[in-house]
C-alpha cells in the first residue's frame, strides 16, 4: 500500500506540475496574441442567439476574456491529462478522450477557433513529454510541486503585467472571469 500511496503522490505532482507549467505557457501567448474569440469576431456569430440550443456565454464577450482565444486553455489542460495518460497507460484511444471532448466543447461553445483547441492541444500534451522525458513521472514529490507553485506563482504575476490596456468596447463589467 505504501508504494501505490507514493506512486499516487509521484501522478499527481507530476499532473499539477504540469498542468501548472502549461496554463503559465498559455497566459503568456494568450497576452503576446490578444486575439479575439469567436464569438465576438467571427461571422454568423449575429445568429447564435436563434440558432443553438444553448445561451452563448455572455463572459465570453467582454472584458480580458474576450481577446484571450489563442491557445485554449482548456485544450491545454486537456492535453496535460492526455499525455499523463499516454504515459500512465502507454498508448490506446482512451488517451486521446479528454483532448477530443475539451476542444470539441470549446469550439462549440464559440470560445475558441480550431487553431486554439488544436495548439492548446498540442502545447499541453508536448510540454508534459518533454517534462517527462526531462526528470521522468517517478521523481516527483511534494519538493518538486511546490517549486511548481512558486513558479507559477511569480510567473502568473510576471505575465499579468504585461497585459496590453483593454480597448473600451470590451470593457463590459470589468471582471476577469477566469482568473
């Protein structure tokens, strides 16, 4: 029991490292690139109101959360999980599960274009391999997720000042609902 208790330790450090290190990575390129979702740029988005049989999510169109489409970061974190499994189970079509629902939903919902799923997708995944192929899954511990959350802590404030000044028509209600 106590080697399942310390490998189960060793998953989920390595997950929340990584995890961590990726949403860093996706804040960063989400601030370098600025760029509009869907459904405040792309067109028919005028119909979407008539059209689905679910309300567009009205955060989504204002505020900082509105010219933070590229990458995905729920793709990203998606791929995080993907990859943890491709490395837990060596492969099979489970794996690629949570990539697939994560990006299908979040175009769905018009929060992203296909390029944002695909290279939040792919961001999330690669940077977990690399992370395991550079110190492997079995190393990590709570040292190793607590360098991570100092990180990410420093980094998450680092990249929040770099923020570009929000154009007055996104200004809504000024909240930045995810984070």
């Amino acid at each position: 029991a106590a080697s399942l208790s310390s490998r189960g330790l060793a998953v989920a450090a390595f997950y929340g490292s990584a995890w961590g290190y990726c949403v860093l990575m996706g804040h960063f390129l989400k601030i370098v690139f600025a760029r509009a979702r869907p459904c405040i740029s792309a067109p028919g988005r005028e119909d979407l109101s008539r059209t689905r049989a679910l309300p567009l999510h009205r955060h989504l169109q204002t505020g900082y959360t509105a010219i933070e489409s590229f990458p995905s970061g729920d793709a990203c974190g998606a791929g995080v999980a993907s990859a943890t499994l491709y490395i837990l189970l060596g492969g099979g079509m489970l794996v690629w599960l949570p990539m697939v629902l994560a990006s299908y939903g979040r175009m769905y919902f018009w929060a992203h274009h296909l390029l944002d799923v695909t290279l939040g997708a792919a961001l999330g995944f690669g940077a977990t391999l690399a992370l395991h192929t550079a110190f492997g899954l079995e190393t990590f511990d709570y040292v190793e997720l607590a360098v991570m959350m100092a990180v990410f802590s420093l980094g998450r404030k680092a990249v929040l000042k770099l923020r570009p000044q929000l154009p007055e028509e996104l200004h809504g209600d000024g909240k930045h609902h995810y984070g």
